[in-house]
C-alpha cells in the first residue's frame, strides 16, 4: 500500500510504503503516522537499514549496510548503534576489519574483539571507542601484549 503526507499527517497505523520526494523509501510496519515495528529503508545513495523501529527511530535489533561496504548487525537504540553487535569494515584502510562487542552510542564501549584480516586481534575492554582497561592483543607473528590499555595505548601488565 502505497502511504501518502496526507495519511501520516492522519496517523497512519498498518504497513506501508512511503517514497520521499529525495528518492528514499521507507518500506513496512507504521503507527499513528511514524514508523513503528519492522521495516527496511533505502535511501538514493544504497545506504540501507533493515530492523525494528519504535516511533520513527531505529531501536531494537537490525542491520545497517553503508555505501562503501560498512555493516552493522545488532541492537540499536534511539536511531545509535547501542547493545550488542558486530560491525564489518567494507572498504578502505579497514577493509576487513570486525569489532564484535558492545556499543554505546555508536562507540566501542564494553567487552569486545576486534580482529584484523592478517590475524592479529585485541580481546578486552573499550571506553568511548578507545582500547581501555584490561586487554590482550596478539600480533600476527604470536607475540602477545596482555595488561592494562588506557585510549589505545599499552600501560603494562
């Protein structure tokens, strides 16, 4: 069903597709004119989220695919990154990479394990999307820097 300004100026409740006049396009659950429960969203560029919704802004669990490759999978809250979830680098100078951990608001923060395409990995805590506090990072070539971390910097053991 094809939704227009007019029914979500009404409150539209049930499903739906809405077209923006920029080119994006909402597809899925609606309540009282905002989106609400499961749906996907293109946008002109490729960008593309497909989750929950609550309200008009992405919360709960979905995956998120950026025009340069990015991905998010996990839980999202307040239209940010936030819970658990795994984030895989797509393109450019961290292409390969994957954290898998804990979020908050879109940063690192928590327990989690980022790994590198040649192997080497840090298992431990973040803060604010630093490395920080207790951590092990092992190198490709198996020589291991096990201790306290303060913003990406190793302390010692």
């Amino acid at each position: 069903r094809e939704i227009t300004n007019e029914m979500i100026d009404d409150g539209y409740t049930g499903k739906g597709t809405y077209s923006y006049l920029n080119g994006d396009k909402y597809v899925g659950e609606w309540k009282d004119g905002k989106q609400h429960g499961k749906g996907v969203a293109t946008d002109v560029k490729g960008q593309k989220y497909e989750g929950e919704y609550i309200e008009g802004k992405k919360e709960g669990e979905g995956t998120t695919v950026w025009i340069n490759g990015d991905k998010y999978e996990g839980g999202w809250v307040n239209d940010l990154m936030h819970g658990y979830g795994t984030y895989t680098y797509g393109e450019g100078q961290w292409k390969g990479e994957v954290y898998v951990g804990e979020w908050i608001k879109n940063m690192r923060h928590g327990q989690g394990t980022y790994t590198y395409p040649d192997g080497e990995n840090y298992v431990g805590e973040y803060k604010n999307g630093n490395i920080h506090g207790q951590g092990t990072y092992t190198f490709a070539d198996g020589k291991v820097m096990k201790g306290l971390w303060e913003n990406n910097e190793f302390i010692g053991e």
